[in-house]
C-alpha cells in the first residue's frame, strides 16, 4: 500500500467520517438501515484517512500525496 492521500486530505476525511459517525448514532430521525449506512461511510472513511491510503484513489489512478 502506498499512501495516496494529503495531508490535509486526510484531516478532512477523518473529521467528516467522525461527524457521520457521530450523527449515525445520535440522530433519532434517520431511519435505522440509512444510519447503519453512514455509520459505516463515516467508518470507512475514519480508517482511509488514518492510513492514507484509498482504494478507490487507486483504482482511480488518482493521488493527492505529494511526490517525493
């Protein structure tokens, strides 16, 4: 695995996947299965921008890392 993400990319999706997170278990309005979805986006996410690395950025051909 090579780390494909900034870091500011990083701070970001491990801030809004908090935030998803977060707002999965606490508000009561969303329906169960849609909260059990953004608890796990938000999940994912979390552990993308830990070790900055994304599948997705990989399959994409994408980074956001500087180049060394």
């Amino acid at each position: 695995m090579k780390i494909n993400q900034s870091g500011s990319e990083r701070v970001i999706r491990v801030v809004a996947g908090a935030a998803l997170v977060l707002a999965s278990l606490f508000v009561n309005k969303i329906p169960e299965a849609l909260s059990l979805i953004i608890g796990a986006s938000g999940a994912i996410l979390i552990v993308t921008g830990l070790v900055a690395y994304c599948p997705a950025w990989h399959l994409l051909g994408v980074s956001t890392a500087k180049k060394s």
